[in-house]
C-alpha cells in the first residue's frame, strides 16, 4: 500500500502549531497537551469550543488527575462523554 509520509507530516506540524494557540492562554496554564488535545484548569471561551471543524470539543471534566511531565497517569472524570 502506497504511503504519503509528507501529507501526514504536514498534517502533524500543522496540529502542533494549531494548538499552540491553547498552550499559551493567559490565565489559563496549559497542563498537559498533544497534537489533539489539551488539559486546562480553567474553560475555553465558548468561542473556541464548538462542533464546527477547527473548534475544540469539550471531552472531560477532571475532578482529580496524576501528570507528571505533560504526561497524563491517572484521572478522576467528574463527567465523561
């Protein structure tokens, strides 16, 4: 099967500098992220949450987590889709 490792790589790096964007909110320290998703202690604006492509999507709400160096161990969902 034929691959195309340049249109995923673009994809990737373009993910990467995409959610950049939610990893430097003032007020709002990023406490652990990937190229899909992001853990904040605090909401998004509703402005970035949304089901329009480009917007996030609300996933969890954590009561309690364990991260330890951007990584996720163990987390209590206080409501879970």
């Amino acid at each position: 099967m034929p691959s195309a490792v340049h249109i995923a790589s673009a994809i990737a790096a373009y993910s990467r500098i995409s959610i950049n964007e939610f990893k430097n909110i003032p007020g709002n320290p990023c406490i652990m992220s990937d190229t899909d998703s992001v853990v904040l202690p605090k909401k998004l604006n509703e402005q970035f949450v949304g089901k329009e492509i480009g917007q996030m999507k609300l996933e969890h709400i954590i009561k309690h987590g364990i991260f330890i160096r951007n990584i996720k161990i163990i987390c209590y969902y206080y409501r879970s889709k």
